[in-house]
C-alpha cells in the first residue's frame, strides 16, 4: 500500500468584481488570496495555512498587496505619491489609484 500526500499552494479569488489596476488601468485586476492546502491523492482536505490578500491584475499580471508595499523585484527603488481623490499612499508608476480607480495626474 502507498500513500500520496502534500501541501500544494491554492489560488482564491476574494472579489469576482473586476476593479481598475493601478498600472495598466483596466478593469482587470480582482484581489486574491493564495491558501496552502494538504493533499491527499491530489485531493484537496484541509486548509493548512491562510494566505494574505492581494490585488492583482489579469492582463499585466502585476501584484500589489493590500495593506503592504508592491512586492515585485521588478522595481526596486519605487518613490510614493498620494491619490488626490481618496487621500491613499500609492508608488508614483501607478497611473490609476487602486483604491478608488482615478487616473493619477502625472
């Protein structure tokens, strides 16, 4: 008798409403969440840990948590500006506001 047993990442979509990503400023970005789970047979049983949401966009596939700073290595030195609408700290490469979705004058 054998047994295949693991822990494999999961991918969970918070929010099915499509919000404006902050970089390419279309309504493709949704906030997410990636839970790990223990798998038995390649069947998902139970919940092992509890990922951190995150918004991310579908199309450039950029990631920005939701409470912390952007956590792609692409960009390393990233300087901050607010969001003239809502008031929100964002990095100044964003051309929408993630938090309300206006266009961030330049």
């Amino acid at each position: 008798m054998f047994l295949i047993a693991g822990v494999t990442p999961k991918l969970k979509v918070l929010d099915s409403t499509p919000k404006p990503c902050p970089v390419c400023g279309l309504h493709q970005a949704y906030y997410k969440r990636v839970d790990h789970y223990f798998n038995l047979f390649f069947i998902p049983i139970l919940r092992v840990k509890k990922g951190e949401p995150f918004f991310m966009c579908e199309r450039c596939e950029r990631t920005v948590h939701e409470f912390k700073k952007e956590h792609s290595s692409a960009w390393p030195d990233i300087q901050e500006t607010t969001c003239h609408h809502c008031g929100k700290k964002l990095e100044k490469i964003f051309e929408y506001c993630p938090y309300c979705g206006t266009r961030i004058s330049k």
